[in-house]
C-alpha cells in the first residue's frame, strides 16, 4: 500500500525517536567501566541502522511534500483571474483546507482567514465560520424537517416554551399545555450530543478541480448532518441519551389518535389539536402513505391523483420516508439546535487505506412542546 505524506511524517517521528535512544544507549554503556567492546559494537550498529532509515525517510518526505506544495501551487488560479471572483475564493480556500487536512498539513492562515476564522492562534481545528454557517444553516433538501422545524446554532441555548405571557396564567387555554408546562417547566434547555461524519476521499477527488473536490465533500458533510437529523428525530428505538429527540419515544409520549384507517385518524389528529396549533399544524408523512389514502378515496376516480395534498388532508403535508406514523402539529415547536464550534480532523479506514475527512458536531433536538404534536395511528 502506497504511503502517504502523513504516513511519512509518523514514520520519522518513531525512527527518530528511536534513533535517539539507541546514541543515548550507546553513550550509557560506553561510560561503564565493565562493559564489553561487544556490546558497545552492537549499539554503534544499531543507531547506525537507525540513522541510515532516518535519512531515507526524510529525503523521501521532503521529495513527498515539494510535490504537495507544487500541485497545491498548480490549482491556485492566476491573479486577476478567478479569484477575482468571491465565490472563486471561497472555493479555493475551501479546497485547500481540505487538502492540507487529509495531508496532514497545518492550514495556512490566509485560507482560513478567507474562510472567516477570527482565530489567530493557529492551534485549535475549529471549522471556519464560513464553512460552519453554510453547512448548519443553509436548508438541506434531504432533510424535509428543515422545511418546518426551526434551526439555530448557538453555544448553551435556553429558550422559553411559550413565546408570551400575560399577568395571570389562565390564558393558556389549552389544559394539556398547562398540564405540560406545570410538570416540566416553561423554559427549554438544549444540550450538546457529539457525533462525527466521516466523509471518504479518494486520491482521484483529492487531484481533482477546485470546485468538484468541494462539492463532493460539501454534499457529504450535508447528508451527514440530514441523515443524522432525520435518524434522531424518527428514531422508534433511540439510543441512550437521544429518548428526548424522537417524536416516537415513549419519554415524550405524544398523544396517539388512532382511526378505521389512516386517513381518518389523521383527519381525527387534526382535530385533537388545540385551535392555537391546528391553524399552523402540519402533516410529516410517509409518501407511500399517502398513495394509499389516495388509492381508498379515489375508487377509481383519476381526478384525485392530481390534487394537492393540502386539498386532500387539509393541512400542508411534507414527506419524508423516516416517519413510519404520520406525525401531525405545529412544527415550530420541534427545534434542531448545533453547538457553532463545529471541528475538523482527518482519520484513515485501515480497511480501504482511504483516507477520510472527520466533521465532528454536537447537536440536540428538542420538541419543546408535546402538546402541539399528535401521531396519526390505523386503529
């Protein structure tokens, strides 16, 4: 398997640590009155062994990162080129940040100031913000929560469940929230639940263009976190620590509204809400769901097919295959929320030899509150 830069740079790490324990040892047996010309011979070979792969390895690393710094030199665009461009710029600084890390190179200053990393001391992998704003906030099409539920990226958030109050409580009319509010409290406190993304680059996308290497690991780092959003968010079996974030867990225990059939038990989940929810309320369902609704109602009349699913539920409906119960309120009040110091770092799958770029984050999803939700059941 071929070495790569950074396999190198280990490698004269542990020779030369071990170079300089064998002159070390030498000098120590050499100094005692006793010791044999055998063993001292034995050493002066050993640390001469040591110092020869030394050399080796070092000619080879300094050949391995000349090349490194050409090809790097070799895709900065002209000046007045390209990078008169920002976008251009933005792309650069962010293929050459990809570069350096799976290289196992520091990240110039000038890259990361181009991505907007205030960070001056150079030692923490710390995502630069232009990267870490685009990635967290811009909305993911592979993720249909993201259409509704509200995201925000701020370190140790609490919020208040109830937007506004009165003087005097009784104006929450609704008695499952105050019953909610009573029991849990009116404030929401978001945590931080770390989790990584490993995202696979090949030595061809690595060599490749500015602009394709990015989008690929753009595209990765994004179904990543979707993927992850989605998976915490419908989990039927969460893992431990993650209960609070899925619509189905027991520990939420939203309120089950079950029908002959599903479409009835989402036109009774509508129902079930209370006014202040059901004028924003949404369906989050399955879309092969939904053909069957449409398949009963239907009965052989084509005309239905084409109608919008909003006419035929009478809320607006948004699809995703992770929701196994369709899912019925008002999703303003499920809240996606990152921790903004998002970290890089490189890793390598000993399997493939593939080295990979690591996007570590920590995230929480709260539903702040339960009683804005129903789960749509066939009895």
């Amino acid at each position: 398997m071929a070495k790569t830069l950074f396999d190198v740079k280990n490698d004269l790490v542990t020779i030369g640590a071990a170079y300089a324990a064998a002159k070390q040892d030498k000098l120590v047996e050499a100094s005692k009155p006793d010791a044999s010309i055998e063993d001292i011979k034995a050493l002066e070979t050993k640390e001469a062994n040591l110092k020869a792969r030394f050399d080796i390895l070092q000619k080879e690393h300094d050949e391995m990162e000349a090349a490194q710094a050409a090809l790097l030199a070799s895709k900065t665009p002209a000046p007045g080129s390209d990078l008169s461009d920002p976008k251009a710029k933005k792309t650069a600084a962010k293929a050459g940040l990809i570069r350096a890390v799976i290289g196992g190179n520091s990240v110039s200053p000038e890259i990361k100031a181009a991505l907007g990393d205030g960070n001056s001391t150079g030692g923490e992998k710390i995502l630069p913000s232009t990267m870490t704003t685009e990635l967290l906030h811009e909305p993911f099409v592979k993720n249909p929560l993201r259409e509704v539920s509200t995201v925000t990226s701020v370190t140790n958030l609490e919020i208040p469940k109830v937007t506004f109050t009165l003087d005097d409580d009784d104006f929450i009319l609704d008695t499952e929230t105050a019953k909610e509010l009573k029991a849990e409290g009116d404030v929401v406190t978001f945590g931080r639940h770390k989790f990584k993304i490993y995202v696979p680059v090949s030595e061809t996308i690595l060599a490749a263009t500015d602009t394709n290497l990015v989008q690929t690991v753009d595209q990765a780092l994004e179904s990543g976190l979707a993927g992850k959003e989605k998976k915490v968010a419908f989990a039927t079996t969460p893992k431990a620590g993650e209960e609070h974030m899925s619509f189905y867990s027991t520990q939420n225990n939203i309120t089950v509204v079950t029908g002959v059939d599903l479409f009835k038990a989402i036109k009774s989940a509508i129902g079930a809400l209370h006014e202040d929810y059901r004028d924003n309320a949404k369906i989050v369902m399955r879309y092969a769901d939904y053909l069957d609704i449409i398949e009963t109602l239907a009965n052989g009349n084509a005309t239905l097919y084409s109608a919008q699913p909003e006419q035929v539920l009478g809320k607006p409906v948004v699809f995703s295959d992770s929701a196994i119960n369709p899912i019925v309120g008002d999703f303003r009040y499920s809240h996606f929320n990152y921790d903004p110091q998002v970290l890089y770092d490189r890793d390598k799958d000993v399997k493939t030899g593939v080295e990979l770029f690591v996007l570590t984050a920590w995230l929480d999803h709260k539903i702040k509150l339960k009683s804005a939700f129903r789960i749509a059941k066939k009895s």
